[in-house]
C-alpha cells in the first residue's frame, strides 16, 4: 500500500497541564496508565490547548516488507518524536512552526501544510512512538498518518513546481503593471503592484518556503495579509473612481485606511519589541471581521453604482472571495478535496488579478477614448471659427489682428501638444529598455544554469559549442556531467530544443534542466531511453496536459558514453526527434531519434510513444554531434532551409580538422547560408571528440 490514512483514533493521549513530563517519565507505570483513547480524549476536550503539552502514544506493526516510511504528525509550534533505533534506543527528533528548517529532519510542510519525519519500521516487528506536541501560536493538533517516501516526494516536488509557476505569474502582473506605473505615473498601477506583492510574499511565507526565521516567517505571513487589504480598498478607489462614483461610502472608505494603517504601524513596532501572540491573534481577528463587513459592503455599493469598471473589481472580487470560501470549506473537511486545499484560494487571486487586469485596460483604452473625443471636439470648434471668420472678415477688419493671435495661441498649444507626444515616446523607449535589461538579466541567470567549459574540458580535450538564440534568450539548451562510482565512469550529454524560442522557449528550458537535474543527478537513472520517458511522464503530468491541452515539450538527443578501456568507449543513445551524427575511423555515420518529442502533442494511445537505446563501440578519436533542429531551419535569401543534408555534407567535409577548426567552419558555412536574413529558431551544436 502507498500509505495508511487517519491514524488519530489508533492514538493514546496524555495531557501534561503543567508541561513538566518528559520522555523517560513516560516509561513508568504511573503515566502509561493514564494515557487514554484519541477518541475518548476528543469527547472530553473540544480542542487542544495552546501552552499546554500533549502526548501520543502509536502502536505500529509492519506486516509489510518496507522499511522506510514518512509519517506525518500534524500542527504545532514543537513537535518532539521519539522512535527506536535497530538497538530500541528511543532517538529524538523535533520539528515545528517555530523550528528552523536547518533543524527539522523534513524541512517543509508545503505538503498538505503538516510536519513530517522520516520513519524507519522494521519488517515483521512492532514499534511504539510517542509523539508530542505543543502550540505556542496556534492551538496544535495531530494528523497522523504514514505515507510511502516516493509518494511524499512526487508530491512535494509537484506542489513545489505549482508555486513557482503561481509565483511567476505574479511577478509577471507586478513587474508588468510597474512598468505601466513608471510610463504614465497612475497611482492606480502602484497599488496594484503591492496589492499583488502583498499577497506574493503572504504565500510565500505561508508555504513555509522561508523557514530559516520562522517567527519571522509567520510574522511577514500575518502582517503581508493586513497590508494586502490597505492597497486593495486603495486599489479599488483610484481603479473605479470612489470619490465621484461613490462619494460618501469613499469617505468611509479613506477614514479605515488611515485608522488601519495608524493601527498597523504600531502593531509592528509593538511585535517587533514582544512577538505577543494573544495580542497578534485578537488583532488578527478583529481586521479581518472588518476588513470583511467593508468588503461586503463595498461589493453591494458598487454593484448599485451600474459603473463598468465596478462591475470589471466586483466580479474579480467575487472570484477571490469564492476562492477563499472554498478553501474554507475544504480545510473544514466539509468537502474532502485530494489536492492542496489552498489551490482554490491561489485560484480565486488569480482569476482576480486578471479581471483586474483586464480592467485595467478597459479603462485606459476609456481614457484614450475620451481623449480623442475631446480632440475631435476641439478640432470641429476650430473648423467652425475658421469658416465663422471667413464669412465676417470683411465686416470685422479690426479684429483680425485679435483673432490672428487667438490662432497664434492655438498653435503654440499644439506645439506643446506636439512636445508632450514626443516626451511620451521618449518615456516608451525608456520602458522598453527596462524590459530588454529584464530579459537580459534571464538570459544571464539561464546562461548561469549551462554547464561551464572548464567542467566539459576535464572529459574532452577537443570539443566545440555552438549557442546562438534567436533572441536574448533561448529555448534550447545543452546538459553536461560525469557521474563517478565505485566501478563505473558515466558521462552524460544532452542537446534539448524546447517548444518556442524567446521567452516561453526560456521557461520550458529551466523546467527541462530541473528535470534533468533531479532525474541524473539526484535520482542516478542513467538510461537515456528511461531518462526520456521520465521527463515525458513528468512534463506531462507536472503541465497537466490531458487536462488543459497544452502542448509544450521538448526534443532532445542523450548520450551515455562510458570507457571500457583506454581506447574503446561504449556510448548509449536515445533521441526524441533529434538524431546523433558520428564519425567512425573517419566515415560519417548516424542514429535515428524515435519519432516522438516529449511531452506536447497528446496521442490516443500514449503506450505507442515509446523511446529505445542505441549502443555504439567508438575508439579514441572518433567525434560525436548533437543539435537543435535550429541548424538545419536556418534560411537563405531565397527562404530555402539548410537542411540535414548539407549538414552530414558539412560535417563529412570538415571532420578532419580539430574540434576548434571545426566550430569556426560550421558557422563560417552558416553565416554564408544565412546571411542577412533573420533567423527562424534558436541555433545549438555541440561536438566531442573521444
């Protein structure tokens, strides 16, 4: 089986009220008589008790041939286990919202937001934990149950995946957003990108993913929650106009952000000189009552207003609050959900932060509108006083002179209209050169992830890398180590081509590498047609394509090469689309890549995507070249590709020469194919010679 759920009414409980039980007074007949049933403790107490100690005593008897478990306790400030060793010596480990990582066996509780440990039961035996626990800030509580470590892991690593992908996007909008605050100096974009940095860093703390201070983490938790719903009411105020469209309600509006934010400032100057946590929870509580009667309020008030951009903030407010809802619901256990109940919150924000968006530019797109007509007024006023003078200017001779500076005037004011629209175009240039900077710093943390040359020096003496994107970042990448054992050297090279180019193409490569990582170097599978299927089984689940049709993957070509003596070398290949070209005692030769990427296009029958191995015995000397399909896509003037045969032509003509000479003649021969058109895809070619 992969786990044993709810395991609490198999517990045995003791409360210490006077915290002054340790482990070895356990042990004497006094105190194992007083431990009684979870059960029967839960219908004499309602809850546990904050600052106050409780214990647990669990039976276990592995009837089955694991070992190795992960066995979730709970919630709680402390959290103490004490297990046997193979010599039934009681060994503690503690864990905890109030433990650093660095001390905690399973550094986070992002998996269903309980602490966790590693457990080892021994086959065909019994073994008796105790477990206790203590709530400092919250009151703690058990939910134990044993899970498999592989389980634990997947689980881990996707939720992991999810809040990346969730953080990125917000910082998307906040970046984006922040952008448009520094082009056109609207308040209204800078509340918006705290309302969302607030809520950003309220997830990342309460994902427990900065636990190294952890009162410092619940504290910024807490606090980033109350900042949020300051921006947010500021937010709504500029975005729809309160002060006109709902004037008295604004009013009130305005006084509880300044009473708030007064109350606020002094919380955290009061919580930085004592982390009181009956103070925190009461005044955690009572915002949040009315920060929720406001916002209710608000909604109703809005809804009435019958203003568009009220309608775009109330239904981006109804998905948020719908997600909160039901979040609520599904930690309450009313509905039993099987994926992380917080999902439904992150959902509701972000569906939120869309409407918002898309208000966002309903309402420029209104102001750009507004503009035009005033414009197009203004210019019909000036047709008619032009044909208004041209039918009175014999009657009014006299004042022509007046009406020639009136025009005068006109005319300095379109000069300075002209100005205006000249500053604004300078003020874009500006923006788009924070975007390119932006992009170029990606590019230098994805160049950060390629392996370094000195690494690949150590294994090849004669090697080249070709690595031209088509823009500042790319989507292919190459992948390199050496992986030594005790009877066995493995050298693995990859060439990865992922969906796209640019940007997109840039994050499906850091996924690529991470899952390259995590497969090679972490987990040692060194089967390159296993590695490739693991990634597809990965990418496909961890994109949720059968659900959401996306179709993002990657092609790849991997080499295992391994010396068998000083001259031989046994090399292993698998290839998704992209081949492996090699020359053998100076014959060029090559291996067929299956027909399948992976993941992306979804198949009927996904058992016929299957990827195999290729063997090759190669001596010293003999040179291996893996690429992209970027090479061959490469246009002349006439838009004709490359193409794989004058790549083998290339290769054939050029493999004489040292791998340096080589690098220098491929891309000679691709700069005159190409030359002054426009690349269609990113461009990598990597040669070895054994």
């Amino acid at each position: 089986m992969s786990k044993l759920t709810d395991l609490n009414p198999h517990l045995l409980i003791l409360e210490d009220s006077t915290n002054t039980i340790t482990f070895k007074h356990l042990k004497s007949l006094k105190y194992q008589s007083q431990f009684i049933p979870y059960p029967t403790f839960r219908k004499k107490k309602t809850s546990f008790q904050k600052n106050r100690n409780y214990w647990a005593k669990l039976s276990l008897d592995n009837q089955s041939n694991r070992n190795h478990w992960v066995l979730y306790v709970g919630n709680a400030s402390y959290i103490e286990l004490y297990a046997p060793d193979d010599e039934n010596k009681y060994l503690k480990k503690v864990s905890g919202n109030l433990i650093p990582g660095n001390q905690r066996e399973i550094k986070s509780s992002i998996v269903e937001f309980k602490y966790k440990f590693y457990l080892q039961l021994y086959s065909k035996q019994k073994t008796v934990l105790y477990i206790k626990i203590q709530g400092t800030l919250f009151k703690p509580s058990y939910s134990v149950k044993l899970v498999e470590p592989e389980a634990f892991l997947s689980q881990e690593a996707l939720q992991k995946v999810i809040q990346s992908i969730f953080q990125g996007g917000l910082w998307i909008i906040i970046l984006y957003n922040f952008v448009l605050f520094l082009l056109v100096k609207d308040k209204t974009y800078l509340y918006y990108v705290m309302y969302t940095l607030s809520y950003s860093l309220y997830y990342i703390m309460y994902n427990d993913l900065y636990n190294g201070l952890p009162k410092l983490q619940i504290y910024t938790s807490m606090i980033s929650s109350q900042v949020s719903m300051l921006f947010y009411f500021q937010f709504m105020r500029l975005f729809v106009g309160a002060r006109q469209l709902i004037s008295k309600w604004d009013k009130v509006i305005y006084t509880w952000i300044v009473l708030k934010s007064s109350v606020l400032l002094i919380s955290v100057v009061y919580l930085n000189i004592s982390f009181n946590t009956s103070f925190l929870e009461i005044y955690m509580v009572s915002n949040f009552y009315i920060d929720a009667i406001l916002f209710l309020i608000t909604i109703v008030v809005l809804l009435i207003s019958n203003s568009i951009l009220a309608r775009y903030f109330v239904t981006g407010s109804f998905f948020l609050m719908l997600g909160w809802i039901l979040s609520t619901i599904s930690f309450s256990d009313l509905v039993h959900v099987d994926f992380n109940k917080n999902y439904f919150s992150q959902a509701g924000l972000f569906l939120e932060l869309v409407l918002f968006s898309v208000g966002l530019g309903y309402r420029e797109r209104k102001n750009e509108q507004d503009k035009r007509l005033a414009q197009e007024e203004n210019a019909r006023i000036l047709r008619e006083q032009n044909v208004t003078l041209e039918r009175k200017v014999k009657e009014r001779t006299k004042e022509i002179t007046e009406k020639n500076e009136e025009l005068q005037l006109q005319k300095e004011e379109i000069l300075t209209q002209r100005d205006s629209l000249q500053e604004r175009g300078e003020e874009l240039q500006f923006a788009y050169n924070q975007i390119t900077d932006s992009v170029r710093y990606a590019q230098t943390i994805q160049n950060a992830i390629l392996p370094f040359e000195p690494k690949i020096k150590q294994i090849f003496e004669e090697y080249f890398i070709i690595y031209q994107p088509k823009d500042i970042v790319s989507g292919d990448f190459y992948w390199f180590n050496t992986i030594k054992g005790e009877n066995f050297t493995k050298t693995v090279v990859a060439v990865i081509d992922c969906t796209g180019h640019g940007v997109p193409g840039a994050f499906m490569s850091m996924i690529g590498n991470t899952l390259l990582n995590e497969t090679i170097n972490e987990k040692h599978i060194f089967d390159p047609a296993k590695v490739i299927t693991l990634l597809h089984q990965k990418i496909r689940s961890d994109l949720r394509q059968a659900e959401t049709n996306n179709s993002d993957g990657m092609d790849m070509s991997l080499c295992v090469i391994e010396p068998l003596t000083a001259q031989q070398f046994k090399v292993t290949f698998s290839g998704a689309k992209r081949p492996l070209y090699y020359v053998q005692e100076g014959e060029f030769n090559q291996l067929k890549a299956d027909r399948f990427s992976i993941g992306g296009e979804v198949y009927e029958d996904e058992r016929a995507r299957v990827f195999t191995n290729q063997e090759l015995i190669l001596a010293k000397g003999d040179a291996l070249y893996m690429m992209t399909d970027g090479f061959g896509d490469t246009p002349d003037a006439e838009r004709r590709r490359f193409g794989s045969r004058n790549i083998k032509k290339m290769i054939s003509h050029y493999a004489h020469l040292s791998m340096k000479e080589q690098q220098v003649a491929f891309e000679a021969t691709l700069a005159k194919h190409q030359g002054s058109q426009d690349a269609r895809d990113d461009v990598t070619m990597l040669g070895l010679r054994l």
